[in-house]
C-alpha cells in the first residue's frame, strides 16, 4: 500500500492536512483568555461525550478537537459523521457560575451566534441560524444545513459541541439538505483560522452574556439571535414533544430562547423544544 493509498495517513488527502495543534494552543491559549487547554484527538466516538465523561475534572474553557467523529451525535440522538479532516468537530466545557442555572438556556444560542459571526468573518460566507441549533448557508439559491450545535449539562457546567462541514464535496455529503462551507463558496476552507475564528467570537459573546449574568437581551445575544435567525419570519411546522404538530408564522424570539409561533386562529405559543421545519417565507443572515 502506499502512501497515497493509506486512508489513516497525513498525507492521504493533501487538501485535508491535519490541525497543527501547537499553532492552535499559542493562538488561543494566551494570558487572560477563556481557553485554558486545547487538545485534538486522531478519532474518537463524541467529543461530547469525552468531555462529559471528564466534566468533574475540567477546568472551564477546555476544548476538545477529533480530526474524526465516528459517533457524532446531534439533537433528537441524530448521528453527525463525516470524513476525517473535512471538517471541524469539537466541544468546549463551560461552567458560568455567576449565571442563574434557568438562564443556562441560552448557551446553544448564544453558541450559534459566536458560530456564525466568526464563520462570517473569518470564511467569508453569509451565515444563517435555524432555530434552535443549525448553522445554514446558501448553496445555488437553497438554504442548506452545514452545522450544528448540540450543548449538554455536565458535573458542575455545559459540555457544547460544534460539528460543521468544512471541505466536504457534494458526493460526500450525507444528505441533499446538506452543504459544506465550501461548497458555498467559502474564501477560506483552512481550518485553523476557521477554528480560531470561532473560537475568538464565542470567547467574546460568551464574555458579554456572562457579564450581563446570562441576561440575553442586555448582553446583546437575543438581538444578535434574532437578526441573524432564518426562521424568523418564516411558515414553519414545529414537532413537539408527545407527537404534537404545531404549524405557524415564526415571529420571535422571547427573553427565554423560545421560538414564538402565531398560528392561524390568532394565538402565539412559544415552543421551547421540537424539530423545526421551514415551509416558506423569507430569513435573514448574520454577515
């Protein structure tokens, strides 16, 4: 077998190098900085899943990257698996001890607001949110999921995992509503900058939210939400818990997080957990 032919070697794919784990911790990991530790793991199930199995012992800021996820996992148990170095798959503990537990809430937001404005930046695609965790970009004219957020209590804080497609081509994509940075035109596919970009952006809402103590709309992340939510505005049709189907205009987000829907006979419910489906209308990007 050569080299070329070796699918576990660095140099198997040349358009997918491996993350350079020292460049990573001297940029991140600097004097006053929320990052305390930053590993990258060969392959490993969920580094989820790894983090919270280690949650008593972490200290907040880690960050846990697998150049592989073999069982990625996002809301409703849904698996996320992609190929090695084609994408950025981590998880970060946090632990925002001066935060109210009920604000707690608002962190997968909040993640998704850091998310997109750094992706924004720092890959030069326009960004959009789905309520409650999916990054979206536009792929010839579609919305279409590259990203999700899955954020998950552990010991004492919040493990939170990012899992966004990268390089991914369009055979490699594991559905048609699927899409890669890439694929939408991304200015730059590097992963480090895009790594470091995220990671920047979340330390900087992160630090605003908890210096309101979790207050959504006085740190700024509710108005960021919603300006950058492609659900708002939209027809959705939300399935709720106990397969109860609620159908209505997506017209805000409330000081809790939750999607409020005006339905047809003229009530707004907020949803506070379901899977969202867009129907039709128009949303909005974070730029």
């Amino acid at each position: 077998m050569t080299p070329s032919d070796a699918p576990q070697s660095r140099w198997s794919d040349l358009d997918r190098p491996p993350l350079n784990v020292p460049a990573l911790r001297r940029g991140l990991l600097r004097e006053g900085s929320l990052w305390t530790a930053l590993d990258v793991v060969g392959s490993t199930g969920s580094t989820n899943t790894d983090l919270a199995a280690r949650a008593a012992g972490l200290t907040e800021g880690t960050v846990l990257v697998a150049e592989e996820q073999t069982a990625g996992r996002g809301r409703l148990e849904r698996s996320w698996t992609a190929p090695a170095r084609s994408g950025l798959f981590f998880s970060v503990y946090l632990s925002p001890t001066g935060v109210p537990a009920e604000r707690w809430g608002w962190l997968p937001l909040l993640t998704g607001v850091a998310a997109a404005t750094g992706l924004a930046r720092s890959a030069g695609v326009d960004m959009a949110l789905k309520w409650p965790n999916d990054l979206l970009v536009t792929v010839a004219g579609e919305e279409r999921k590259t990203g999700g957020i899955l954020a998950e209590r552990a010991g004492d804080g919040v493990v939170i995992g990012i899992g966004l497609n990268v390089s991914l081509r369009a055979g490699e994509l594991p559905a048609p509503t699927a899409a890669s940075l890439a694929l939408a035109g991304a200015v730059s596919t590097d992963r480090e900058t895009l790594l470091r970009g995220v990671l920047r952006s979340l330390e900087h809402w992160y630090g605003r939210w908890c210096d309101a103590k979790g207050d959504a709309g006085a740190s700024g992340v509710q108005e960021a939400y919603a300006a950058g939510c492609a659900t708002l505005g939209k027809t959705v049709r939300a399935q709720l818990p106990g397969d109860r189907t609620l159908t209505g205009e997506a017209v805000a987000v409330d000081g809790d997080g939750r999607l409020v829907l005006a339905t047809a006979d003229g009530l707004r419910e907020p949803v506070s957990a379901g899977d969202i489906v867009h129907l039709r209308g128009i949303g909005g990007g974070l730029t």
